[in-house]
C-alpha cells in the first residue's frame, strides 16, 4: 500500500511524500489437548494457521514448565485446573496468542485388605484404595477393581473373595480406575498362614459322680510360613468354659438310674486368628450313685426285745453292707439283728450300685433301757457266798449313791458308785439279828433322780 502525505505551511507552501506500507497476515495461534490423570505424559498439537510461515512456538505451563517445540509434550504432577498459553510468531514478526485451561485429574492410590490369611478359609478381600476430591469433588474409584491373587485367581469388585489352598506368601495385586480413567495398581505379599490342628484326650473319662476329668491338649500346628503361638478356649456340657491349656472339670449326674453323659469343645486360635475347633460328645461317662435308705422296726425297742428288723429302701443297690454301731457287719439286703444291751447305736448302711458306686446313710437307733431297782430287806453275813452284802441291783441305773444308819441315826456305810456293797458289819453291835436304815439315792440314764429308804434286817 502507497501512504501519500501532503503538508501545507501557513504562507500557502505545498509539498507531499509517498512511502509504501507492506501489511503482513496476522497468524491465528491455535491447538489441541486433552484432559488426563497426574503423571501422565500431555501432548499439545499445535494447530496454528498464517498466509505467511511461523518461525516460533512459545508455550508457558502454569506449573512453570516452558517450551518451543511446535507440538510439545508435558508430564503434570500435581492434580489441577492448568492454564496453558501459546504464543506463535511468523517469519515477519506477527504473533498470536490463546490460553486453554486444561484439567488434570488425581491418580488414585490403591490398595487392600488383608494381607494375612488363614489356610482354606474363604476371605473377604477388601478394595480400600482412596482418591483426592480437593479439587474435583465428584472424583471417585469405579466399583469394579481387578484383582490377582497370586495363586491363579482373580476377581472383580470392591470386595472380593477367596481361598488360598497352601500355606506360604503369594503377590497379590489389584488395579484401580477412577471416573476419569486414572489407574493405579498396588501389589502386596499375602501371607497365607497355616492352620492349628484341635485336639485332645480325656484321661480318666468315667467314673462316680461327682467325676472328675482331666482333658490334656494336644492340639498342633504348622509353622509355616512361621512361628506360631496357640491360645485355647475350652467349652464344657457342664457350663465351664476356661482357657487354661490343660483343665480338670467336676461332672455330676443328680440321677440314681442312668449314667449322665457330657462333652467337650475345645477352640485353638493361632496369634494370627487362625482356628480350629473339635467337639468330643459323650466323652464323659458320670455314673449314677445310689440313694442309700432304710427304715427298721421296732422303733420303740426297749431291753426285754432287742431284736430290730432293719429294711432296705435303697434305690438300685446291688451289694449292702450293714454296720450296727456295736462291732458288727452284716450283708444281707435287709437283716435282722439282736442287740445285747440296751443304748443308742449308730447303724450305718453302705450301698453299692451295679457301677461299683456307692453311698451310705446313717441312722440312730435306741434300745431303750427298763428301769427297776431291787433292794433286799434281809441279808445274812455268813460268809456262804448267798446273800451275804447288802447292794442294789436293777436296770436302767447310772447313778448311786447307798446311805446305811443305825436306829440311832449314826451313819454306818457310805458308796457313792453303782455296785457298791454293805458287808453288814457293825463292830458296836454283834446282835445275831439286828435292823438297819438304808437310803438309796439313783439317777437313771435319762437323768431322773429317785430316792428310796427302807429298812433292812441283819442276819448274823
């Protein structure tokens, strides 16, 4: 283009000056990208256009990466809103610029759990992989995560299952992808750990009740792929529960007929949670004990009829053993006895079931005594062996005392024991026949006091 300038002065003078004027075509500073995950490689295309040649591309990250490459490429680490400039120059001198925000997205970070699991146990693996939502709040981790555990399978979800058939450590893995297609993938050992073997015995497992039984443990366990320590938990029919390694348990059976059974479940748990458990039903054998009884008649017996007949009301005896609290066995079912004398006697009855058990019972019987005195009112001294002392004889006596006076008062004889004896002599009188003035003071064995006084004649 020709530009013509003309000046005029103020005394009415012209002149004029043509210079030509080239105008170059403005670019248009254009390009492409496309929106990813942190840590990913970013292409930009360029896109520019001009009628003329562009020497120059200036690109200008936010992140403050720069280049001049026409179509660069830029990793981002770091999730955000970048604004990304390019600025284009041609071969004249024109340029251009355009701003394009782009968006980079967060990268998950995966993972799971667990990482240790017991031998043949169906386990739940747990996706617990997290994304940021500090700049794109609707960012979150699809539901449907790969897994690969190491040992041929796989699966598919947020939690998953499965069952490792060996002990040992596998490489488990599991891949992530968020809404906007970011992955990650996390690897971990999985320790796959053996099981304990439950079991025990039951030492001395039958018996009378009570019954007490001794369960030793036997329970083992691999160490693989380590060393491992046992915890026991114990269950008992009989309501005991204890975790002591090796336990002792008292077992009843309140029955008189039938034996009482009960069982045992024992819980192993390695420190890693691994279990194992057994169950022994009936191992224990609790025998009835007999119920011991009797009854016995007279229950009125006195001296003049000692014979008691004694009768057995045992349930399921089948051997008896009588102790009639004087010395003497019996073995009879249901005997007859006849006490010698008078006085209270404990019987004792043993009862033997057909499970060798037994149990006793205890009771008291009395023979009672019959109270009589006998007080002679004559005696001769002679010396003959027939009447010659003055003494007091009878039944039922447990105390005496024996008092003898002269006419005149005088005491004469004094005994204080049952049984003790008046030889008539009375050196003050040698009369062949003389009386005499006796008191007698007795306390029967039921502790009741009778007196007597008489007179008794003398003999010589």
């Amino acid at each position: 283009y020709n530009v013509n300038l003309q000046a005029t002065s103020i005394h009415g003078c012209v002149h004029d000056s043509t210079i030509a004027v080239t105008i170059f075509d403005e670019p248009s500073a254009q390009f492409a990208l496309a929106n990813n995950c942190e840590y990913e490689i970013f292409t930009f295309t360029d896109y520019s256009s001009t009628t003329s040649s562009i020497a120059g591309w200036e690109w200008e990250y936010e992140d403050g990466g720069q280049s001049i490459i026409q179509s660069p490429q830029h990793e981002f680490n770091s999730e955000g809103i970048y604004d990304i400039q390019l600025v284009v120059t041609t071969v004249d001198g024109c340029t251009d610029t355009n701003n394009i925000d782009l968006e980079v997205y967060p990268k998950p970070v995966a993972d799971f759990t667990p990482n240790d699991v017991c031998l043949n146990v169906l386990t739940d693996f747990e996706d617990i992989s997290t994304v940021s939502t500090s700049i794109f709040p609707n960012e979150n981790i699809l539901p449907y995560s790969s897994w690969l555990f190491g040992d041929g399978n796989n699966g598919s979800g947020q939690t998953v299952t499965n069952s490792y058939d060996s002990p040992g450590s596998y490489t488990a893995e599991i891949i992530v992808t968020t809404n906007h297609n970011c992955k990650d993938t996390a690897e971990k050992v999985v320790l796959v750990h053996s099981n304990p073997i439950a079991s025990f015995v039951t030492a001395d497992s039958a018996g009378c009740s009570p019954w007490t039984a001794d369960f030793i443990n036997t329970s083992t366990i691999d160490n693989i792929p380590q060393n491992y320590s046992l915890a026991y938990q114990w269950y008992l029919d009989n309501d005991t529960e204890t975790t002591d390694e090796n336990i002792s348990s008292v077992f009843t059976n309140e029955g008189h007929l039938n034996n009482e059974f009960y069982g045992a479940s024992l819980v192993v748990t390695s420190n890693l949670g691994c279990k194992d458990s057994i169950y022994n039903a009936g191992g224990v054998i609790v025998h009835p004990i007999p119920f011991p009884d009797f009854n016995y008649a007279p229950d009125d017996a006195t001296v003049y009829n000692t014979e008691i007949n004694f009768e057995d009301l045992s349930i399921v005896g089948s051997e008896w053993k009588w102790s009639f609290g004087d010395g003497n066995l019996n073995n009879l079912q249901s005997p007859s006895y006849r006490y010698a004398d008078s006085g209270t006697y404990d019987v004792k009855l043993v009862v033997e079931n057909s499970f060798g058990c037994v149990d006793s019972i205890n009771k008291i019987i009395r023979i009672d005594p019959v109270f009589e005195v006998f007080i002679p009112n004559s005696i001769t001294p002679n010396g003959d062996g027939i009447n010659d002392v003055f003494k007091v004889d009878g039944y039922g006596i447990s105390e005496q005392q024996l008092f003898i006076y002269d006419k005149w008062g005088q005491l004469l004889f004094e005994g204080s024991n049952v049984g003790d004896e008046w030889d008539g002599f009375v050196k003050s009188d040698q009369n062949k026949i003389s009386v005499y003035v006796y008191v007698v003071k007795i306390v029967d064995l039921y502790e009741e006091t009778h007196d007597f006084k008489g007179s008794v004649t003398v003999i010589r």
